[in-house]
C-alpha cells in the first residue's frame, strides 16, 4: 500500500513539474515577455513595419519563432542558456544604452547568423516551408537566386540576413561564411 502511495505522490509531482515547466516556456516564449527588457526595445523597434511583422498574408513571426529553437530539447537548452542575459540585464549591463548595444550589435548578429546557418536555417524553414512555395509568384530575379542557392547549398541566413534587423557595421556573412552573400 506503501508503494502504490509513493507511486501516486510521485506520479502527481512529476505531472506537477511538467505543467509548470510547459507554463514557464510557454509565458517566456511571448512576445510581451521578449520585449520586457529594455535592452530589447531596440531590436523591437527595428522589427517593427518590416515583412516579418507586417505583411499582405497577416501571417506574422515574433521574437521566438526566429531566435529559439521549437523542439523540445534545444528549447529547453536555449532557455537554459538565456538565463545569462539576467545576469547581464540586472548585474554587469552589458547593453542597456543604445551606444552599448550598437558597439555589440555586429557580435550579436554573427552569433545569431553563425546559430542559423549551422542549424539549416531550421527557424527560418519551421514558417517558410520550400514544398509550400510558390515558385510563379516569385520574381524572375527571385527564382534565379532561390535556384542559384539550392544549386550551392546555402541556407536562408546566408542571403536573408539583414530582413528584420539592421544590418551592422563590420563583417556580414560573405566575410563570416566565407563567399559572396547577397541581400535580399
């Protein structure tokens, strides 16, 4: 009787922690909670009125559907590791003055592109589905590209890098990847 009663609580702790752990995910994948830093107010402001945002579909990506993994286990590492921006939110700010964040804005940016381009662009890829796309609405300019790109194996990233954000001074990712990228 014991074990069966050590088997419940146990049962009823474990759902315990998985419904707290999917709430704490779930409440820190908003876009609300992304942009409560204010440090992040200007990668907000950036975002804002580009394609990503707003668009003619009403199809629209926020901060988590580019930047953080969607399977479970690299989201959990993800968030795991963002735990650091606490410490350099409310410890040692390491970019909490627009001047700040500009000086770290390049550095930033490689990291994402580097992440990106290592994953095949999964984030990119998890909205932008290839067998869903329609390759006549494309522009010929477009098409060749996509088709050039394919041919070569590029990522998304390698040529959509500077579509949401603005592109920082320094090395892009024709001098960080090593070849010719082009904006979109």
């Amino acid at each position: 009787m014991l074990a069966i009663g050590l088997a419940a609580a146990l049962g009823i702790f474990s759902v315990s922690v998985g419904v707290a752990g999917a709430y704490v995910l779930a409440s820190t994948s908003t876009e609300e909670f992304c942009i409560g830093c204010h440090e992040m107010s200007y990668n907000f402001a950036e975002y804002k009125g580009t394609i990503h945002d707003v668009n003619r579909t009403g199809v629209r990506a926020i901060c988590t559907d580019c930047h953080v993994p969607h399977e479970p286990g690299p989201l959990i590492l993800a968030k795991i590791k963002a735990t650091k921006d606490l410490y350099y939110t409310y410890i040692s700010p390491s970019i909490d003055t627009k001047e700040k964040f500009e000086a770290k804005r390049a550095e930033m940016a490689q990291r994402v592109w580097r992440e990106m381009k290592a994953s095949d662009s999964h984030q990119c890829r998890s909205c932008h589905r290839e067998d869903k796309m329609s390759v006549e609405l494309q522009t010929p300019k477009a098409k060749v590209r996509h088709a050039k790109g394919k041919a070569e194996g590029k990522t998304c990233i390698e040529c959509h890098f500077a579509i949401a954000h603005k592109e920082p001074e320094g090395p892009g990712p024709a001098e960080l990847f090593g070849e010719a990228a082009a904006k979109p």
